[in-house]
C-alpha cells in the first residue's frame, strides 16, 4: 500500500455476491483463497447481513489476504486503514487542509472580504477537507460499496477503538464543521487483530465474529501448487509438512502461511526438488524470522524433524 496506512487496489467489474455458502467458497477459490466452510459461512453472512467481519488468529494465517481476496472477488475498491500505536483521527478519518486555509485566509485579508461568516463556511468546506481512509470508505461516490480493511486493530488505543463504533453501528461520521456524512451503501468491512491485547465486547458486538487458524497440512499444499505451481511435488510435500511440524515445536514465532509460500518459492529457485539439512539451514531465513528460533532449528533440531518428515511421508506412500 502507498503509504503503509491507507491504500485502493484497482477493481475489476463489480460481481454480485455470492447467493450461498457454496458460491462463496468457489468465489474465493477462484482468486486462489482456499476458505474452509466456517469461515466461507462467516463470509456470507457477513455480505448478506451487511455487518462487519472481525477475525482473529495469529499473524500470517491469511486474515488481511481474505479482505484483499474479497475486493478482486467483488471487484470491489480496496481502502486499507492499517492501524498502529498513536493512530488518531487526523490520520485515520479526516483533517482539515490548513496551508490552503491559511492561503484563502491571507487572500481574503489582502482584498478585503469582511463577510467572516461567507469566509468561514469556504474555509471548513468540502474543498479543503481532506479525506483519509475512514471517510473513504464511506463516501464513495457512484459504484459499488468498497471493502474496508481494518487491519490489526489490537495496535490502537481504546480511544480510537471507541471512535470506531459509530462507524461500525450506522456507518457514519460527524464532523462538527460539517454534521454527518453517512454511507449510501455500507462498506464490506473486515477487521483483523492478532490479539496482543483484547477488544472491547461493545465493538466485538457489532460484528460477526471468527477465529481464522492455520491451514491443515492439505489446506497448505493446496496452497502451496497454487500460489508456486513451479515447485516440485516431492519439495512441496516435504516443505508443508516440515512447516507443519515446526508450528507443534513452541517457537517464539511460527511460520505463517506466507513464509511457507516464501520458503517453497526460495528452494524452486535455487533449483531443490527435495529438502536436505544443508539446504535448510542455509534457507532458514526466509521461513524464521527470530534468532533464536533459528538457532534451535540449525542446532539439531531441524535435522530430527526433517527424518520425522521423510519418515511419516514414506510410510504414507
């Protein structure tokens, strides 16, 4: 995204949504998103309902990709609000456009407007109001509603967490200089948290709600021929279940399913057709991204797990 706090994707032509919870999963795989029937029924709901999707997991398990997938999907505009520690109104709803208020100020002063009732209303008009990503979403003019991403919303305040159930229960917004802009359409609006801190109940209430895990090992190489068709069937077996077997070992961090993308699309390119001990540890960057995670890996561990995967994918034929 731009700017790592609001972005649009471009849309294709807007699709109609999906009439069932079979029409949703295939609407999903389509655009490469394997959604299991829970979270494809929470989807559904969530179009049919017009209420907002909170999910929640762990990072990496595919939360932000389902909003990003839904927006192709729908050909939909994606508006991201990215949320981080400090987040505010100024940079998630609107501000005003001061530089250009202060230069109609000065021109007023030099030729002489006293109307300050006339020069007030222009200065705290449309024309200088600059819409970040929470109006955004609910201002779209003409076209289909967007889908808006609240992403990892567990990194604001409670303040801003509290600003954000007016816009969830009637999908509006007062701006005291220009009263309540209200949606014509309501976005289709995705939250996602990681849960480093727990949300409210009265936000949880507002939405539909779903707890998004780790693919299965067949979820995941289904995936895997998906997103890195190139890579052998042997490595690809042998990378998913080795992945599988590193999220039971209690790392400080576990690989999300982008890392296992990463890790299959690193080996194709170095050529590997089957997972060795030298070839992981040298690779063992692109799947851990903590020291000490990988230190264990390349201490021993990750050579007794990788017998255990050879092993069990033998017996299974």
């Amino acid at each position: 995204m731009p700017d790592g706090k609001t972005g649009t994707l471009p849309t294709s032509i807007p699709q109609s949504i999906p009439r069932s919870i079979d029409e949703t999963i295939s609407l999903l795989s389509k655009e490469d998103y394997l959604a299991g029937r829970s979270l494809a029924t929470v989807i559904f709901l969530a179009l049919k309902m017009k209420r907002p999707l909170f999910l929640e997991g762990e990072a990496g398990v595919g939360k932000t990709e389902i909003a990003k997938t839904l927006a192709r999907a729908l050909g939909r505009p994606l508006i991201r609000l990215q949320c981080y520690e400090g987040l505010d109104i100024s940079s998630a709803v609107y501000e005003w456009n001061y530089p250009a208020q202060m230069l109609d100020i000065r021109l007023a002063e030099a030729t002489g407007i006293e109307d300050r009732e006339r020069l007030e209303a222009d200065l705290f008009s449309e024309r200088h109001l600059i819409r970040r990503p929470v109006l955004q979403a609910l201002g779209q003019a003409g076209g289909p509603a967007p889908v808006f991403l609240i992403d990892e919303l567990d990194r604001t305040d409670e303040a801003f967490e509290a600003f954000l159930l007016e816009v969830l229960s009637d999908f509006q917004v007062t701006i005291p200089e220009l009263g309540t802009i209200k949606a014509a359409e309501p976005p289709v609006v995705i939250i996602t948290t990681n849960r480093t801190r727990e949300i409210h109940d009265a936000l949880k209430r507002r939405c539909l709600y779903h707890w998004v895990d780790y693919p299965n090992a067949a979820q995941e190489l289904e995936i895997i021929r998906r997103k890195v068709p190139q890579c052998a069937e042997t490595l690809s077996r042998q990378v998913v279940a080795y992945v599988q077997k590193l999220r039971t070992l209690d790392l400080f961090k576990n690989p999300g399913v982008a890392e296992t993308i990463d890790w299959a699309t690193a080996l194709t390119e170095l050529d590997r057709i089957a997972l060795d001990p030298e070839t992981i540890a040298d690779t063992l960057g692109t799947l851990l991204k903590y020291q000490d995670d990988i230190a264990r890996i390349r201490g021993g561990e990750g050579e007794r797990v990788l017998n255990e995967v050879k092993a069990e994918l033998l017996a299974a034929g």
